[in-house]
C-alpha cells in the first residue's frame, strides 16, 4: 500500500524543472522536505480550501507551465463550486 509520502517522492522524481506545485494542509511539510523551488507554493494558514483555486488562476496566467495541486479531501469540499468553474473553463495545461 501506497502512503502519501512515497507518492510525494515519487511525483518529485517525475517533476519537471518548470512545473509549478501548489501544496495545502497535510502535504505542505513533507513536500518542502522533497522540493524548494521559486516554483513551489505552500496553500497553508487562512487558505484551506483554495489550493486549487490558486493552482487554476496560476495555470491561466502561466499556460506554458505545467501545475500540480496537491489537495486533500477536506481543502476539495470546502470549496466544491471551484470544480464547476474548472469544468466550464478548462486550462490547457
């Protein structure tokens, strides 16, 4: 069985050096622990819930890169009506 700290090693491993990664609760430490790059953004503190909505404007803005968000169960239904406008609006990358 699979644990998130060897999926986290093992996207680390797969990264690109222009991929952006957007991190949020449980997964922000143990991802700065694998990465610490200028391309890396920790969702923590007051943001619970809008990683991915960080992570959607980023690859609007930035549609040549790569973006990764790593969102947990909690942070994705605190904010269900992102994924309607994800789905409506889809980004290239």
């Amino acid at each position: 069985m699979l644990n998130k700290y060897d999926c986290l090693k093992k996207l680390a491993a797969r990264r690109s050096d222009g991929d952006v990664v957007v991190t949020t609760m449980s997964v922000a430490m143990p991802w700065a622990e694998l990465s610490n790059t200028a391309l890396d953004y920790a969702s923590v503190d007051s943001a619970m819930g809008h990683a991915a909505d960080f992570a959607y404007g980023i690859a609007l803005a930035q549609p040549e890169r790569r973006v990764i968000c790593l969102n947990g169960d909690g942070s994705t239904l605190m904010c269900l009506g992102s994924l309607v406008t994800f789905t409506q609006s889809t980004a290239p990358n």
